[in-house]
C-alpha cells in the first residue's frame, strides 16, 4: 500500500511540473505578445504652469515647471533645464522665475491680481512659447460635512461633501482637488453653475480607503471657461487623476511662436483658491 502511494505522489508530481512548465511557456508567450513595440512620437515640451493664490496668503510664491514628453514604458519625466521663464501683467510688470532645481522655476516677488490678465513667456530648447490667461477669482469654503453612504457595490463608505456660494452676477467654473495619504495621486471634480447660480454649491468626495484619522485637503479653485473645457477632455479621457499620466494629444493654451507645428502640452492658468484642511472623524 505504501508503494502504491509512493508511485502515486510521483505521477502527480511529474504532471504538476510539467503542468507549471506549460503555464511558464504559455505566459513568457503571452508577455512577448503583450510586450508591444510602441512607436515612440514626436517628443514635446510640457509646461505646468498653475499660478495659485490661495485666500488669506499674499501669493508672491509661484512655481512653474517645464519637462519633456517620454516614451510610454519609461518610468521618469525628463526636466527641461537652461530655459527661460517670465510672466508679465497688463501694465508691463514682469515676474521672473528662476530656475531652483531641475525643470523647477520659482518666483518669489508675484503680485496677484483678480480679473487682471497675464503672459506666460517661456525660451527653452530654442522655441519660444507663450500663453495669456486671466486670474480668476472663487467664494470661500464655508463648511465640510461628513456622512456615510453605501458605494456602487453595496458596501458603505465615507463621504465629504463642502459647500460655497455662487455669486449671482457672472458665470462662474470651478476645479477642485482632493489630496490625502490614502490617495497616489489627487482627485479633481469640475463644477460649473449652470443650474445653480446665485445659489449654494455642494461637492462631494468618498473613497473606500477614507477612514477616521485621515487628513483630506480640499482646494477649490475659480477658473475660465476655457480652462474648464481643457479640464473636461482631461477628466473625460483619463478619469479622475488627469495629471498621472502624459496629456495625450490634448493641446492647451501655449503656442509655440518658433514653430507652431512644434507645439507645446500644458496649460498656462492663473486661480484664486480656498484650502481646507479636514480630519476624518
């Protein structure tokens, strides 16, 4: 009895080998198909270029930073270094941005000013690009609510919602972010006011990972039309987190007067903001 055991875990092993060799073979294949040979584009300079003035701060602190577009399967952005960078206001003011690390451009003496339009002017890599946009301006945060709702499969979950008041007297859009540990990269909602103008807005956030602890910060931002139409193609083609990946064909509000077939990703904004910061309870 004990050799027909013996004979039997035997045969089983041998078939488990060469059942696991099968399933080696069968998945290198399905890798060397997989593993496409993507052809690599045209590379292109990226500008992200958010001038935010957030309530209650001075604003004189911007940050613009300048990269390249990579090949899909590479893991790191490349920065574009050298370039030269400045934003001038409508009365000739100019506010330079110097270069603080790799493909980071800091300016420390900023002047924001509500409604007043603003020109991004950049020289990198022998083009040069330019953007105009106006600072546009938000109400305040005025409260955090906090509430347990079931999510799409049945399970509850916690959710945020804050509120702010749409003033009566123009059209008005919105972008806001939500940030926390629990969360690679932040979130974005856009809301315009269409249905609610004059009225209260409310904006809600819930993720399966949100628990009693976390800190979540909600920025709202006040932005033009034409931004909140850039930001819908983003958020419509990539979800919620448009700025994890490159954007894609997307093309914003920099023109590359050099070479306008030579043209540039990104898009020059300039918002006023609210930031709350909000502890899960």
């Amino acid at each position: 009895m004990s050799m027909q055991r013996i004979n039997k875990y035997n045969f089983k092993s041998k078939a488990l080998v060469l059942f696991s060799l099968f399933c080696v073979l069968f998945l290198s294949s399905c890798e060397d198909v997989v593993n496409l040979d993507l052809e690599t584009g045209q590379t292109r300079i990226v500008v992200d270029a958010e001038i935010l003035w957030f309530k209650g701060t001075a604003g004189n602190e911007q940050t613009i930073k300048i990269s390249k577009t990579a090949p899909y399967y590479n893991n790191t952005t490349p920065k574009v270094s050298g370039a030269q960078v400045r934003v001038e206001n409508s009365t000739g003011t100019v506010f330079t941005f110097n270069e603080t690390e790799p493909g980071v451009y800091k300016c420390t003496n900023f002047v924001p000013v509500l409604n007043a339009d603003y020109t991004l002017y950049v020289q990198a890599e022998g083009q040069s690009l330019t953007a105009t946009e106006k600072l546009t301006s938000v109400t305040p945060i005025d409260r955090v609510e906090q509430a347990v709702v079931p999510d799409f499969g049945g399970e509850d979950v916690i959710e945020l919602t804050f509120y702010y008041k749409d003033p009566a007297d123009q059209v008005n859009y919105y972008l806001s972010d939500f940030k926390s540990s629990f969360l690679i990269y932040p979130e974005y909602d856009l809301t315009d006011d269409d249905f609610f103008n004059g009225n209260e807005i409310s904006n809600r956030f819930n993720h399966e990972d949100m628990k009693a602890g976390n800190t979540v910060d909600i920025t709202n931002r006040g932005i033009s039309k034409n931004f909140y139409n850039y930001m819908n193609l983003l958020l419509e083609i990539y979800g919620g987190s448009p700025f994890s990946i490159p954007p894609g064909n997307i093309r914003g509000n920099i023109v590359n007067t050099t070479d306008a077939n030579n043209y540039a990703f990104g898009y020059f904004r300039l918002c006023e903001a609210d930031k709350v910061s909000y502890l899960v309870k």
